[in-house]
C-alpha cells in the first residue's frame, strides 16, 4: 500500500506518468526517462531502500513518509548512484541528501 502512496505522490508532485501495476523493469515515466520509484515507510526501522540494478531505468525517486506521516523526496539521476559491482544497491536516506 506506502509503495502505491510513493507512486502516487510522485505522479501528482512531479507529474510522473505511472506504468501499469506491476510491470517490470520501472515504474513510471518523467519526459523521457524511465524512473523507479522506492518508498520508506513510517514502520521500517532503518531508512533504506534495495534497488535492482538490472532494472530499465534512468531516475530514482525515493519517498520518505515519517512517523507523522510527514512525506519528503529525492529524485536522482542513476548515474550518480554508487557502483558496487553487485546487482542490487542498499541505500541509505542521508546517503543521498
């Protein structure tokens, strides 16, 4: 359900185009570039997020909704996300701020 919200919020905030439930690879479109869009829940106790690498896009939007239900973002483009040679990516919040 929070990763609808995060996809929602990022349609209605920076007028992503949503790709169908579950369809591979990204979740949307903003102009023309593919983003994959990651939320943070108020109930997980680290503010992290996996992403695939294999996945097809060229955006990160990840959501933040906090206890107070208090919701912040950061876009960032793919190629400024830190290469480790793996095919999933455990980031933090602060790292990207």
């Amino acid at each position: 359900m929070f990763g609808d919200i995060g996809e929602l919020y990022g349609a209605i905030r920076l007028g992503l185009k949503l790709h169908r439930n579950y369809a591979q690879s990204s979740d949307a479109r903003l102009r023309n570039d593919f983003v994959e869009v990651k939320t943070i829940t108020p109930f997980k106790k680290q503010d992290t997020v996996e992403i695939n690498l294999a996945g097809h896009f060229n955006k990160l939007l990840i959501v933040k909704i906090n206890k107070d239900y208090e919701v912040s973002r950061l876009l960032v483009d793919r190629k400024k996300l830190p290469v480790n040679g793996s095919k999933k990516l455990r980031l933090q919040w602060k790292q990207l701020k």
